[in-house]
C-alpha cells in the first residue's frame, strides 16, 4: 500500500477455497531503538551473491574513513583472504548515513563456511555458500517490516534450512525516515550476515521527493545487488544463478515497456540462459500479476501486458512477488486463462509489515486460483531436482512453523510446451 505522507517545509518525515483459518491478534511495531557503536564498528552486515563463486558483504560504519575491507577464510580467527571493495554515503533531508560499504570476495568454495571480519576489526561473521548442485533451498518472503510478526517470521526462516533468501520487495518500511533502514538493517543482520539475501525493490523503497530526491536513493545505496555482473544498467532489476537455477530480479517501479532498458535488458539475460545448465527458471517482482484479493486489483496490468509474453515464451516455472498482504498461490496460467505451459504465480507479501493483513477475497475465487489466505508467514522452495520442486508456506501462527500449503512443481524444461516455447522465444528474441 503507498505510504501516507506528512508534508512539512520540503517534506518532513512525511485445496480450491479459502482457508478458514482464524488469525491470532495483530502485533506491534517493534521499538528498536538504533544502537550506536564505536565509529569504526560494522553494523548491519548483510551478503549477496555477486557473480559466479564471489559473494558482496555490504556493512556500515559511523566512521567515514572506516577501510571497505574484508579479512575472511575457511578457519575461525585465521585469515587467509583480504578483499578491498568501496563506499558510499548519502543524505536525506535532515539525515546523513554512515559509510555504506560493499566488498566482493571470492572466488569462494560452493556449500563451504566462512568466517569473515569487516574493516579490519569488529566481530567474526560466518557465512555460508549455497551449494554447486541440486538440491537447493530457498526461503522466501516479501513486505518484512519491523513488527512483532516480521521477528516471528525471520524467526522462522532461521528455523528452515535455506540456501538463499529471496525478498520481492517491501523492506525496511522507513518510508522516508531514514533511521528505520538502519534498524531494519540491525534486525536481519544475525540471518542475512550468514545467508546471502537477493532483494528486488517495492514502493515502500521509492522515498521520492520530486525536485529534491529521486526514487530509490536509500535502498541502492544500501542494498547492492548483481546488477553490473548480470548486464544490466540498474540496481533494480538483475539475475543471478544459484546451483540449477536462474533467476531474474524485475523492477514493478521503472520502465518495463518495450522499448525500456529493462525490457531490452530481460530480451537479453533471457537469450542467454541454458536450461541444460539451469532447467528452473524462476522470477520475481513485487506487483502480483494474478491476485484475487481485493487489494492492489490491476495495479500490475500494465507490466504483465509488456513482459509476460516473454516469460511465458522463455518458459518461466515459478513467478513469486509480494505487495499484497496475503498469501496465493496459482494454478500454471498465462494471459488469464489455466494453461499447461504458463508459470506458476505465488504471492507472498505476508512477511510482517506494520499495515496489517489484506483480509478480503474477490468472489468467486477464480478457476487459477488453488490457495489464499490473510496470515503471516514465509515459503520455502526446494528444487529436489532438475525437474521437480517443492513448494511449502509456513504460517506463523501463534509462533508454531506450521506447513499450510504445499505442492509438488514440475520444471517446464522437459515437457512437451519446451519445442514449442523455444520457436516463440527465438521470434521474440529477434524482433527490434
């Protein structure tokens, strides 16, 4: 949901039904009052995958002439690696952020721990690499925010043995005050310092003020993504790979036309894929395309007109994207309709934001339509192999991991849509 704004000088801080299942009280706003640390000190450390075997460690530190330096090796205490990467910093109205740092190390092992220190100094961190092979897990979960439910649900994703997380958009929820993307930053860090997190943008991170501050400012500055390893022009849309998977990372809140860079940008990264490297091909955004809840109706239409021909020609098997706060999940569908050699769509913006749940569904529940619910939770994607996928949402619930939905997936890759598709790709491809 957009923001509400306060306007002061410039802008001053400014199963095919329902589940009937009864949600426990809301919870509040976390208080999480920002610590403050010796200058030098890394706070909200955070990692990304950063092209092939490299990792970004992304940290802040008070101190403006901190180093943008990693130590890091396969032993605790030993060292054997040093990355230097760079920094950055930005101002917003009356706030000034520390130094932003971002190093890339590696070549790094697959499915190996390592323990790095930032800067120099400071505490040791542990991380671990996903895995070269199936089978790989992801947790997933959109719209977080700082509530009492978005602890039980990174609780919960703690809980899970995950690869990567992904999170299509909707992070911190500062909405222009600027000292929440620091709390927020305080809050994942013990999960997103040890698991790489991959991120796509949401409007709650656009904190545009028109003539003074453009979109997106805060959330590039402090949340470097693969962009520049994956071909593209912008930190809000990308693609990565992690074992038999490629993954793209759209933008629901720049150009997506087509005649866009993203557009011309995701013509591109599609050309390259090899589904015999890579047979799941997955994507996420944050505007759901296929949403039966009375929330955000038709707010994704005009994307999905400009880009789903190409996912549905590329042979995308899984769409996942935030926005509503609710859980959905869909039948394969294209172009509105069931169809065999569509993508699976699932909305999952039911991390714990401060607005509370989206409760009422359009009826009758369309014939794509196999699951929805307004509660909190995450999902978790295992790809078992390179042709079949489990997928699993855990409700919060009073604080118990509980598996509400789940679903065995087939990958596209050998069925009978895939001689199709590559005829309809290969057109699209060639076309100016």
């Amino acid at each position: 949901m957009e923001p509400k704004l306060v306007l002061a000088l410039f802008l001053l801080i400014s199963a095919t039904a329902t589940s009937e299942y009864v949600r426990p009280p809301t919870r509040k706003t976390l208080n999480l009052s920002w610590r403050s640390k010796s200058s030098s000190h890394p706070q909200q450390v955070h990692i990304s995958l950063a092209g092939d075997n490299h990792m970004r460690v992304s940290w802040v530190t008070n101190d403006k002439s901190a180093a943008s330096m990693v130590e890091y090796g396969t032993s605790p205490g030993r060292y054997s690696n040093i990355a230097l990467g760079e920094s950055t910093w930005y101002s917003y109205l009356f706030y000034s952020s520390g130094m932003i740092h971002h190093t890339v190390i590696g070549p790094l092992e697959d499915n190996t721990v390592y323990y790095y220190r930032c800067g120099g100094g400071g505490p040791e961190y542990k991380l671990k690499t996903p895995p070269a092979q199936f089978p790989v897990t992801f947790s997933v979960a959109g719209d977080l925010g700082q509530t009492g439910w978005t602890k039980s649900t990174l609780d919960h994703i703690d809980q899970c043995k995950y690869d990567v997380h992904l999170l299509p958009g909707d992070l911190s929820y500062a909405d222009y005050m600027q000292h929440l993307w620091d709390t927020f930053g305080e809050l994942v860090e013990p999960l997103a310092s040890a698991k790489p997190w991959m991120v796509t943008q949401g409007n709650h991170e656009r904190e545009l003020i028109p003539f003074f501050k453009d979109s997106f400012e805060s959330y590039n500055s402090r949340w470097k993504m693969p962009f520049e390893e994956s071909g593209s022009s912008s930190n809000l849309y990308y693609s990565f790979e992690v074992a038999g998977a490629h993954i793209i990372m759209l933008g629901s809140y720049t150009d997506y036309d087509e005649y866009s860079d993203q557009y011309n940008w995701l013509k591109a990264d599609l050309a390259k894929v090899d589904r015999n490297k890579t047979p799941w091909l997955l994507v996420l955004f944050h505007v759901p395309w296929y949403n039966s809840n009375e929330a955000h109706q038709n707010e994704g239409d005009w994307m999905m007109a400009a880009m789903e021909p190409l996912l549905y020609a590329a042979g995308v098997d899984i769409v996942l994207a935030g926005h509503v706060h609710a859980y959905e999940r869909t039948e394969r569908v294209n172009n509105g309709k069931l169809d065999p050699c569509g993508a699976v769509h699932i909305t999952i913006g039911d991390g714990g934001n401060r607005e509370g749940l989206a409760h009422k569904y359009k009826d009758p529940q369309p014939a794509w339509s196999v699951f929805r619910e307004a509660s909190f939770g995450h999902g978790e994607l295992k790809l078992a192999n390179s042709t079949h996928a489990f997928w699993s949402w855990h409700r919060n619930d009073d604080d118990e991991p509980v598996r509400s939905d789940q679903v065995w997936i087939t990958s596209l890759v050998n069925s009978e849509c895939a001689a199709e598709k590559k005829l309809g790709l290969r057109k699209i491809l060639m076309e100016p």
